[in-house]
C-alpha cells in the first residue's frame, strides 16, 4: 500500500511542476486545474470498470463542476494563462 500512495504523490509533484508558475506554487489556478484534470482521468477509467459505483460517479461531477469554475476564472483573470492551461489538459 505505501507504494501507491508515494507513486500517488510522485504523480502529484509531476503535475505541480508542469503547471507551475513559480519555485514555490504548490495551489495557484493553473495547478489546481491540473491536478483536478488527473483525477478526472482517474476517476473515468475507474468507472469504465465500474459502472454501477454511483459514489464515485458523484465525486466525478463534483471535480468536473470544480475545474470548470476554475478555468471560467481564470478565463476572466487571465485569459493568457487560460489558453496555455487549455493546450496542456487537452493532451
């Protein structure tokens, strides 16, 4: 079980590091919106698996309903930002 959970957080740090904008950013806009888009992936292939898991599936809205606001604030605040964040997701 510790493996999944240091492999979870390597995950994490990768993410970080890719949608960072500065040494210390560890919570700004863009890195919320990238993490919430891994979970997102996560969450769907779990359920591909799962279909019948109606807990998970309410996780998934609520973490869609999460990314959406963020990148509709960041598209008002930012919109420079909010193009780059756009390209990376849809990889």
């Amino acid at each position: 079980m510790p493996k999944k959970s240091k492999a979870k957080k390597q995950q994490k740090k990768k993410i970080i590091d890719e949608f960072k904008i500065s040494e210390k950013d560890t919570g700004s806009t863009k890195v919320q919106i990238g993490i919430l888009t891994k979970e997102i992936k996560e969450l769907n292939e779990h359920l591909k698996r799962h279909i019948h898991d109606f807990s998970s599936r309410r996780g998934l809205l609520k973490k869609v309903s999460q990314r959406r606001k963020l990148l509709k604030y960041l598209e008002v605040h930012d919109p420079k930002n909010y193009e780059e964040v756009l390209n990376k997701i849809k990889k």
